[in-house]
C-alpha cells in the first residue's frame, strides 16, 4: 500500500516554532505558580491579621458591666476618669 499524506495528522513543528511553544509553556506555568504563590500569601497575611485582632480583643479588660464578689459589705462603685485612672468608692 503506498504511503499517502493523511488530513487528519497535524503538520509537524518546525525546531523554531517548538522551542518558541515550550518557552510560552514555561512561561504560562511560572506566572499562575507566582500567582498561586501571591494568592497563598495574601491568605496568610489575613489570617494572620485577623487572629491578631481577635487576640488583642480578648487581652483588653472588661470596662463596663457588673461584678458580684463575695465578701463585699457595700456597694463599690470603680470610675476612670479622662486619663483611664480608677477611682474606687465605696460606703464603707
């Protein structure tokens, strides 16, 4: 049977246009890993902030509200005035 060209088949890459292909592959596949790379920390840094935050909320001491200890005879009242000093007063 002779040998015939068939449709189907893709023409063969000349040496040029396949050396210029795997540099457009290379390429491709190092920019998405840098951005993969850049999304990945962004992730990081937010999460590292938002824990941040939420440690430093939970350091902060309890200003407002109501206290009830045992072995008080009195009421006592703690004010801070404009600088955050306390002032404690109480009946007795």
């Amino acid at each position: 049977m002779p040998e015939t060209d068939s449709v189907d088949q893709p023409p063969v890459p000349s040496g040029e246009s396949l050396l210029r292909s795997r540099k457009r592959r290379w390429l491709r596949i190092l920019l998405w890993t840098a951005g993969g790379l850049v999304a990945l920390l962004l992730i990081v840094v937010a999460v590292i902030v938002l824990w941040l935050r939420a440690a430093e909320k939970a350091a902060l001491s309890v200003l407002d509200g109501d206290v009830h200890i045992a072995g008080l005879s009195a009421r006592v009242t703690v004010r801070r005035d404009v600088h955050g000093v306390p002032h404690i007063e109480t009946a007795t």
